[in-house]
C-alpha cells in the first residue's frame, strides 16, 4: 500500500467553523432589517406591500412586507432570509392608527396592525444578532483547547509538540527508596551504581571511566521494573524525568518527534538528570516489521529522533536513559546497541530467597499472627511476581476482614493464594452423585500419580469443590530448578494424564474434564520435541523461530512436520499407557483416597501419606530447605562460638588488668 498523506485535524476543525458561518449566513429562516423613513413607510403602505405593522410607546415601528414584495424593497432577496423587518419612527402612534384605517378602507392594507404599550428593547435585539458570532466563536476557543490539552497540555495549540514528561525534583513528591525494593540484589546494585555516579562522578572519571549512557530494565510483568525507576527518582539528588512511550504517540503528524526533541532539551538544561521511559516498546518496535500499517510512518519518526538524540551527532551528556519493557524481543536492534542502551539489567522473577523478602516488604502494614510462616508462604507462590505477592497480602487482609477477625492468620493466606491461582470457590454449583464420584476419582489420580512418581511436583492438597472454571483442582509445590531433564518432564506429563487414565480405568468412561490437562501436555510434548531436542527421531534439533511474530513459515517442511506429530503422538500415549500402569499397580490406595476426598472434598498432603505412606522420594525443595537449616544452625554454632570466645577474650582482660593493678599496688608499697 503506498504512502498517503496524512490528514492533519486542524483543518477538519477549521472547516467545521466555517461551514457553520455559511450556514448561519446563508440561512433562510433568518432575518434581516432595514431603516426607513416615514414617507417610505407610507409608500410602501399604499403600494400594498405591507402586510404587517408593530408600534411601540417610544413611537417606533416595525413593518413586515409580504413575501412576493420583498424584493422590490430589497435588493437581494436570498440573503434577508425569509421574514425580513423595516423600522421606522412615526410622529405618534394615534396618526399612525388613523392612517393605517384610512389605508384599511381604501384597501391598500389588509394586514395586521397591532400597538404595545411597551418600549422596544434594542440591548435584547443586539444580543440576539450577536449570539450566533459568541456561539461560533466559544466553539472555536473549546476546539483549540481540546486539541491543546491532547496534544501537549498546556493552553493553545502550539503546545502540540511540547514534552508531557513529569518532572520530579529532589525531595519531591515520590518516597520510594532502595530499601522498599526487595529482591533484586543484582538488579539494584546496577541501577544504584548509576545513582552514585551522578552523586559522586569524580570516583570513577578519575580512573577514565564513562558512566553507561543507558539502562534497559527487561523483564516480565509485575516483577519490579517500574518500581525501581521510582527508588531511582526518590534516591537521585538529581533531576527525574519520568514518561510513557505512549505519551509520544499522536495522530497529529511530527508531533511524536517534537515531544522527543522538547524532551532532551529539557533534559539538557536540567543535566545531570535521569530520564526514564516507561513500555518503550510502544515507540521502540522494530523498523519496517508491518509497512502496511497506517501509523507506521510517523512511529518510525519519532524511533529516529529518539535513536538521534539518544547518540547522535550532537552532545549529549549528563543525561542518563532508563527504560522499561516487557518485549525485548520486539525492540529495534539500533535502539539496544552499545552507546544507547549500554546495560540490559534483567528483573526475572523472584526465587525463594526473593519472594521471602518480598513478603516481608507487603506484611509490614498488616496486623498478622505472629506464628505466621513467612517461609512457607514463599515456598508455597513459586511462579509469583513481587505484584502478585503484594495482591496476595492483600486479598488474605480483605479475607479476615470479611471473617470478622482481628488478625490475618495462615489460613487467611492459604485462602487467598487458592483465590488467586484457581479462582473463586463455587459450593453452590449443583452436582450430581457420578458426577461427583467421577470429578474425585480424576483429580485422585493426579494425587496418586504426583505422589508416586519421583519428579513429580510434591502435593499439597486436592479439591473437587469447584473454583474458578474448573469443577475440582490440586495444588502442588513446584520445584524451582534452573535446568529441567527429560525424565523431569515426562513425570510431569505422567502425572497431568493420571486423571483421564483413572477415568477409563475405574469410571469406564472419559469425560471433558481432562481438556486443560490434555492441552498443556500437548503443548509440552511440542515443546519438548520441535524446541528442546528431546525427542529420539529428531534428537538434537530446535526449531524454535525468535521471529515467529512477523513469520508466516515454519523453519522446516511437512515432512518433517509430520513427524513431529508423530512423535508427539507417541511420547503422549507411552506417559498415558505408564498412568494406567501405575494406577493399576496401587488401585486400592487410589480407590481409598478417592472415597475419602468425596467425603471430606479437600484432602491434604498429610492425608495422602498416611494412604500410600511415606513419600520415598526427597524433593529438590526439601532438600534445599534441609541445606538452609544446616546453614542456619551452623551460623547459629558459629555465632555462639564467637560469644564464647569475646567472652573469654573480655574474662582474660579483666584478669590481667586485675593483676596489673596489684603489680603497681605492691611497687608503691616497696617504695613507701
């Protein structure tokens, strides 16, 4: 499609004005007047053209001439509009009234003549000519604002290109500091780094070192980003320019590099300052992805000029760039390269370490039990974000609220992370009796299978009280490992297919029950298989594309989809066939814990081991929670060992100045 000029919306504005001037003027429903003298009136009276006269007190007259007339009176009929008026003074209005009945009886009137006893309002005639101009004239001035306040706020139309950055002074309106930021250690010790450069720039200009002109803050959402450019602003003692990459996008034409250009220059004028922009990937999209796209012209302008003034030709030091974004990979290249972007601070999501500080970060303004485990909250959110975390305080706050407690207790928490992860618990939703028994046996046989495979994920209870969109669920304790093995991913899958086997063996049926089940194994098995090179026909192999947003080929032929499916195929029926293996193997445990979860409808981890017994495997976060303590007891060791030695260290002291004091006892008694 080829490049159409833009349409500015100035003129659909200004047009709009004027079509409304033409119209007003041009209508015929208007009126139009015209001064007279009495001998004319008279003239005009006799003629037959009048067909209607108002008098006044103040002896004024208004006459109306009859349509067909109007043109001999007036020279232009079109323009006086429909009902046109002539005023005149007359000597008094008795002469008037004994001339029109004259005129009445010789016929030359057979309108409608008519006296007030009232004094014409000439202010109420002006402001009813002038109104239509005031009506058109506050349209125009509500126009010309509208677009001034959208396109860059301040008070006329010029403004349209100016900069809508918020600009935070030292000691201003914005508290967050390091210390409310939790997690994040390396995270924060990069972006402090570039704090204390601008605080104290002669430690590293004197070893010839440059600070990095910029730092991309990448990771998913919710896990801080924005949150430490805001400990940046409050910690800076310099200026803090803070935006969003949409703020420079406009459907008026340039107005995206104007905002850039009034953006930098102001940064210049305040430098050494910080200028963070937040989802630059709203401006920061790769260059000629989608010509076809309308804005795409005017985006990729404002991309140049921020690429220009970011490392161009011209100056630009003192200005420190952070931006946010949660799509790296959609970024141009020329916007990541060294000299623009020279950091690229990776914010990923928190591990257990993190997501225990992150809870002691929310838990500070709610009133909780003291008993409360912070460390088995965090190992009990794997996968969360620090925003998630923050919700999931604050939904256990609003839970004990809602239960009339005083306190938010481990309960309260339990509750609020089954409402985030599965939904809100539905115990009105009408079962019938197999349904019910069919719904326990499925999710026991992920209870079984996850119980007794050795990678599986530990469970920590099952439900078939339906939550969400789902009629039953279980809750696990994933491991957070860093690499993941075959045999790791196929006990997984073993496990996602112990419902729909425990179906066909002990139900004879299959439901719809196992839809979401079946979807992430199948999405695994691909994943494993196309990407992860796991599979024995295609070993080695990956055919992951980093593209895939702007491709529409696969990176290899149908061959060779073809035996993808297949493999697929197989991987997914061997896992199933191992299910119904495993199951027909412990049937009477599973058959017990089925029966026990369709009496109580939650079952814990506890009530599972007393069915099968003792887990015979050690998971990884047991294992690493059995490392922690052994660390924590030997600080503890190490800790009172240190007392014991300063002790002793404070005891021997104490002895020898004892001893000294004696020694210059006996030396004065020798000298006396």
């Amino acid at each position: 499609m080829p490049n159409m000029p833009k349409f500015n919306l100035n003129w659909l504005y200004i047009t709009l004005f004027i079509g409304l001037v033409i119209i007003w003027v041009a209508n015929d429903k208007g009126s139009a007047s015209k001064d007279i003298t009495y001998t004319e009136f008279q003239e005009y009276v006799e003629k037959g053209f009048v067909t209607k006269i108002h008098g006044y007190d103040d002896n004024t007259v208004d006459v109306y001439l009859k349509p067909e007339h109007i043109k001999d009176v007036f020279q232009d009929s079109t323009r006086v509009g429909r009902n046109p008026v002539l005023l005149t003074r007359v000597p008094s209005m008795d002469k008037l009234s004994e001339y029109v009945d004259a005129q009445t009886e010789l016929g030359n009137f057979t309108g409608k003549a008519d006296y007030n006893n009232e004094t014409k309002n000439y202010f109420y005639m002006f402001f009813l000519n002038i109104l239509p101009f005031v009506f058109f004239i506050g349209l125009w001035i509500f126009l010309m604002r509208r677009m001034s306040s959208r396109g860059g706020g301040a008070g006329n139309v010029f403004n349209v290109g100016k900069s809508k950055a918020q600009l935070f002074e030292k000691g201003g309106e914005i508290n967050v500091t390091f210390k409310d930021v939790a997690g994040l250690s390396e995270a924060k010790q990069e972006i402090e780094e570039i704090v204390e450069f601008l605080k104290q720039p002669e430690k590293y200009t004197d070893l010839g070192g440059k600070i990095p002109k910029g730092a991309l803050l990448i990771g998913p959402p919710g896990t801080g980003k924005t949150l430490l450019a805001k400990a940046v602003a409050g910690e800076a003692s310099v200026p803090f320019f803070s935006l969003a990459g949409s703020d420079f996008v406009e459907m008026f034409v340039g107005v995206g590099a104007s905002r850039v250009r009034d953006l930098f220059k102001q940064a210049k004028e305040k430098a050494p300052c910080i200028v963070f922009i937040d989802e630059i990937d709203a401006i920061g999209r790769a260059r000629g992805r989608n010509p076809s796209m309308s804005g795409n012209d005017e985006r990729e302008n404002t991309l140049n000029q921020l690429l220009t003034e970011m490392d161009g030709f011209g100056s630009n030091s003192g200005v420190i760039i952070l931006a946010a974004t949660n799509r790296v990979d959609v970024l141009d290249k020329a916007l990541l390269r060294a000299g623009r972007f020279d950091r690229q601070i990776h914010v990923d999501l928190p591990d257990l370490n993190e997501r225990r500080e992150i809870f002691g970060v929310h838990l500070r303004p709610i009133k909780m039990d003291d008993n409360l485990d912070i460390d088995l909250l965090a190992r009990q959110t794997p996968g969360f974000s620090g925003a998630d975390i923050a919700n999931v305080c604050n939904e256990a706050a609003l839970i004990a609220a809602r239960k009339e407690k005083k306190i938010v207790q481990r309960q309260d928490f339990s509750d609020a992370i089954d409402r985030i992860v599965g939904g809100l618990e539905k115990k009105t939703k009408i079962m019938t009796k197999s349904e019910r028994k069919t719904i326990a046996i499925h999710e026991a046989g992920h209870a079984s299978l996850s119980w007794m495979l050795e990678h599986a994920n530990p469970l920590i209870k099952v439900t078939i009280v339906p939550r969400g969109r789902s009629l039953g669920a279980a809750w696990y304790l994933p491991e957070e490992r860093q690499i993941t093995t075959k045999e790791q991913m196929l006990d997984e899958m073993c496990a996602l297919l112990g419902g729909r086997a425990a179906e066909e063996l002990f139900v004879g049926k299959v439901s719809s029950g196992a839809m979401n089940d079946l979807e992430r194994v199948t999405k695994q098995a691909y994943g494993m298989i196309a990407y992860l090179g796991m599979s024995d026909e295609l070993p080695n192999l990956c055919y992951y594309n980093t593209n895939q947003e702007y491709s529409f080929n696969r990176p290899y032929s149908e061959n060779t989809a073809e035996l993808i499916d297949l493999e697929v195929k197989r991987m997914i029926n061997e896992q199933y066939e191992r299910a119904k293996r495993i199951l027909e193997k412990h049937k009477e445990e599973h058959n017990l814990l089925a029966e026990e979860l369709t009496l109580k409808e939650v079952i814990h981890a506890e009530d599972v081991e007393k069915i099968f017994g003792k887990r015979p495997w050690v998971s990884r976060s047991e294992e690493i929670m059995q490392l922690e303590q052994e660390a924590i007891e030997e600080k503890k060791e190490a800790e009172k060992f240190e007392k014991k030695e300063k002790k002793e260290n404070e005891t021997s002291s104490d002895l020898d100045q004892t001893l000294k004091q004696e020694n210059n006892k006996d030396i004065d008694h020798s000298i006396s």
